[in-house]
C-alpha cells in the first residue's frame, strides 16, 4: 500500500513533495482565520487540525516549517534570524 503524498489544506489540495504549494496553502488558511473565519481545518499525514485564532501560533510554526523547505527546495539558503535577548 503507497502513502498518497497529496493532502487537504483549506480547500486546496496539494502535494507534500512541492513545499512552496504548502506554504500557499497554509497562508491562505491564515488569512481565512485572521479575517474572521471561524476555523479553517488542514489535513496532513492522516492528522486533521482544526485551526483557530486560539492556535494561530501553531499555524505560523507549520507555516515556517513549510517556507524553510520551500526555500531548500528553490535552491536558496536560509540567512538566519536574528535572536533578540531579554535581560529581566
């Protein structure tokens, strides 16, 4: 048995082995949740995640996740982020 690698996002269905595609996707669940949409639910790896904007931060870390490989992917190389440090 094969593990299909094209999954639901939003209403969008697209394949894992094109990242780029993903991020597509998952910024378009985003806008659909920051602009009022109630929820909006992805389907990955056999998972289905209900997001909200009580777990907004989880959909930007997938959203991260994605543009990371979507940048390996294109050829380009990731810079780094600047780190803040917090002296209390």
């Amino acid at each position: 048995m094969s593990v299909s690698s094209m999954v639901q996002i939003g209403n969008d269905t697209v394949d894992l082995n094109k990242p780029c595609d993903v991020v597509t996707a998952l910024r378009k669940v985003k806008l659909s949740v920051v602009t009022g949409g109630i929820a909006q639910t992805v389907r990955l790896d056999g998972e289905e995640v209900t997001f909200t904007k009580a777990n907004l931060t989880a959909l930007n870390a997938l959203i991260a996740e994605y543009e990371t490989a979507c940048a390996r992917a294109s050829g380009k190389t990731s810079r780094g982020r600047a780190r803040r440090a917090r002296w209390g």
